[in-house]
C-alpha cells in the first residue's frame, strides 16, 4: 500500500464458509477514518458479473434469449464494419466478442440524469467495429451498458430497481447499491483518491449514470461475503438465483471470449477452465478491486481499494498463491497508474529546469557569436532544422491523446494531472524554443549589411 500510494485497502477471505476479514489504512486520511468491513467502495468493472447474472436470470424467465439480436431490444442500434451495417447478440455483448473497440469508454457521457443510459448508446449506436462479432475478444466495457438498457427494456424496470429486487436483496446485500449521482452520498463511503506527484490525493470523479451497469456497483466486504459465498454455493440462497449463478461460471467455448490458453471471458468473468477459478478486475478513476474464486477448493478472496491502481490485484494474487502454499510477488514498480504518474512527474520537473534555461537565455537576448559565412550558415541551417523539429514536437504534444484514441477528458479523469502539467510545461517550452530559433534567424538575417570583423 505504502509503495503504491493507495490510502485503504478492505479485505474478505473465505475458505470453505469461514470468512475472514482484514482492513487496512484509511477511509478517509483526512479525517483519520479507518477502513472496517462496513466501509463501502466502488466496485469498478467486478460489477459486470452481477449485470451478467441479471441477463441468465432474465433468459431462464423467458425474456430475453443470449442468441437475440441487439435491435430486437434497440432498433436503432445500428454499428458498422467496413461501412456495412452487422448484427450482434446478447452473447457477444456478454464475452466482449462484439467487435465494439476498447477506446469507446471515451464515448459515455459525464452526468448523473436519468437519460445519460440512452444517449451512452446513442453515442455507439453506429459506431465502426475493430472486428465482425463473434470473432475475436476486445474488452470494451460499453457492451455491459448496452446490457443494461436491454435489460431495462424487457424489464420496464430500472437497471438498478431490477438489479437490487433480483440479486441484492434475495443475497441480503442490504448495504449495496448503485451509483448513478442521484442517491444521498452513506457515511461509510471512502473517499476516493488519484496518484499525483507520487502521492494519493482526494478525487471525487464525474459521475457517469450511463456506465453503472458496468462499473458502479458500492458496496464493502460484509456485503461481499455473501456474494463469494453464493458463488461457492454458500449460504442460503433461493435455488432460482442459485441455479444462475452456477450458469455464469460456465464456458460455451463458441461464444466465449478466448483471452489465452484456458482462459476465456464470460458472464462478466475471466475464467480459467483448467483450474475452475473465476476471477476479475475492477477499476474506477478513483477506485479498484479485485476478486479470486476457487470454484472446486471453495476458496475466495475479494479486496477493494480507494484509489485506482494495480495494488488489490497484487495483493488478491498473492493472498491467493499463499493459501495454496505458493510464493507471494514482491511489489515491483509496474503499475500502470503509479509508473505513468512517475515518468510524467519526472518529465515535468525536466520541464521546469528546461523553461528556466530557456527564461534566462531570452531574458539575456539572442546574439549569434558570428565569425564568418560559413558559420552565419551553420547557424542559419541549425536554427532552421530546430524550428522545424519544434513546432512538429509542439504539434505531436497538443494531439498526441488522439494518437491512442484517447482526448484531453479521458486523461484528465483517468490519469495523473502530472500528464496534463508536462503536457503544459512542454507545450510552453517549445513555444519558447520556436521563438528563440524564429530570434536567431531575425539577427542573422540582420547581420547580413553588417561587415564581419576579424
């Protein structure tokens, strides 16, 4: 935790139904909050395995079939490849097999009003496919969206209402409930956090009702424990629901989404079909988690934490290789958040001293030391090669975002503000480069009426 800056971590183990419950570090830092198995956190993208599981529940009910196709639900989705209109199912939405491209999460609008769900599939509705459905695996956490207003339609339901009458409260998740801005913020919320400068600071991020479905499930380690357990077959749990549960962890090698050798995505889980162990990651901008279950040893660890980064994964896995007699991972400086936060922070403070070399050379005026022709053209020709190299550098730093199918809103709501102070240092640095080159070519160009003295 301490090497990854994240402030608090909650912790639910259980092994054969006996549940144990470990909570470290800080709800809240300012305010010297501790982290106890009452503390609720964002789920991040574990929330999916609860929207699958209302889609298994739907179909045993006859409403819906995996095989439908999207525009019996939502006639005017219409997505794209190679500019010809495709089809695709609730099954390829359930295994990320859509075709949908993982850079679409940039499409879900921010807000909090009701009909943010709608214009979030308005945003895909003919959106251009990486690949045909049903043919390779793309993450894309929109298709769990798209699953949500279906599930509102065959319902007349609230993705939440449905959700909360059919999983939570027959699991006695009493505590949990669905983000979507609307609701009164509990007193055990954490506090959210985001890295900056090699720090966690408090962020509370937009809100996006159109994305709850597949990312905002609140909820805390009490609540937790029942939903391991019924994955288990733990606990009492009417047999309709458990019956569900049993079919989510269940691989159609046809539909499934093939991740690698023996793994496999579906029903909102990474599956590993050698070992029978489910298993997924959870990421908000401000939150994490991550989850393990041992179907067949009846083994489970969920940890959640209030910052995003990679550390309740490391910490599940390692949980997990202990309780099977395996070595735990030290902690390396890979996570993707901590390690971007860190190059850029590093590049930024690189700026600083740049830009105050470059103050001080302005400030002192620009004199080219001229001897002769040969070096009015040397110097001419360097100034001219650099203005070039600057002003394409100051175009590359302004539009690089979109290079990756990124924009300036996903940084700023995903990623460490040291990205947008470089991206800012660096801009103002080769606008200074540009004019001090565009300065030594006004004075060389001025020293031409001037004889050369020896």
């Amino acid at each position: 935790m301490a090497k990854s800056a994240t402030p608090g971590v909650a912790m639910v183990v259980s092994k054969q139904g006996k549940t144990e419950f470990k909570n470290f570090g800080y709800a809240d830092v300012n305010h010297k909050k501790r982290v106890t198995e009452e503390s609720l956190f964002e789920l991040g993208s574990t929330t999916k395995a609860f929207t699958a599981l209302a889609i298994i529940l739907l179909e045993n009910e006859g409403y819906l079939s995996l095989s439908d196709s999207i525009t019996k639900y939502i006639p005017w989705f219409e997505p794209t490849l190679k500019g010809e209109k495709v089809n695709m199912t609730i099954s390829q939405l359930l295994a990320h097999t859509s075709g949908i491209p993982p850079w679409s999460i940039r499409l879900i609008p921010e807000g909090t009003t009701g009909d943010l769900l709608e214009k979030t599939i308005h945003n895909i509705s003919d959106i251009a496919l990486d690949t045909y459905p049903g043919t390779a695996y793309h993450y894309a956490t929109v298709n769990y969206d798209i699953l949500a207003m279906i599930i509102e339609k065959v319902t007349g339901k609230r993705y939440q209402d449905y959700l909360t009458d059919s999983i939570l409260v027959p699991l006695g998740m009493r505590d949990s409930y669905f983000s979507t801005g609307q609701e009164k913020e509990s007193d055990q919320l954490t506090q959210g956090y985001r890295v900056f400068f090699g720090r966690s600071l408090e962020y509370d991020a937009p809100r996006y009702y159109g994305n709850i479905a597949a990312g905002y499930l609140v909820t805390n380690s009490k609540d937790l424990e029942r939903w391991i357990n019924a994955q288990m077959g733990i606990g009492d749990i009417p047999d309709h629901l458990l019956n569900a549960i049993q079919q989510s962890h269940q691989v159609d090698i046809k539909t499934a989404g093939y991740v690698d050798e023996n793994q496999y995505y579906s029903f909102g889980w990474s599956v590993d079909t050698k070992s029978n162990v489910v298993s997924h990651n959870g990421s908000n901008p401000n939150y994490s988690s991550k989850v393990i279950i041992d179907l067949d040893k009846r083994q489970a660890i969920f940890v959640l934490a209030n910052l995003n980064s990679t550390a309740p994964s490391l910490i599940a896995n390692n949980i997990y290789e202990n309780m099977n007699g395996n070595p735990m991972r030290k902690f390396r400086y890979d996570d993707e958040y901590l390690l971007i936060d860190l190059v850029f922070s590093s590049l930024a403070l690189i700026a600083v001293v740049v830009l105050c070399l470059q103050a001080i050379k302005l400030f002192r005026g620009i004199k080219p030391n001229l001897h002769d022709e040969k070096t009015r053209i040397r110097i001419k020709t360097r100034s001219s090669i650099a203005l070039i190299l600057k002003i394409i550098l100051l175009v590359f730093v302004m539009i690089w975002p979109y290079l990756i199918n990124h924009n300036y809103f996903v940084i700023e709501v995903w990623m460490s503000h040291s990205i947008l102070i470089w991206m800012g240092l660096a801009a103002i640095s080769c606008i200074l480069s540009i004019i001090m080159n565009i300065k030594t070519l006004h004075a060389l160009k001025a020293s031409r009426s001037r004889p050369f003295v020896a």
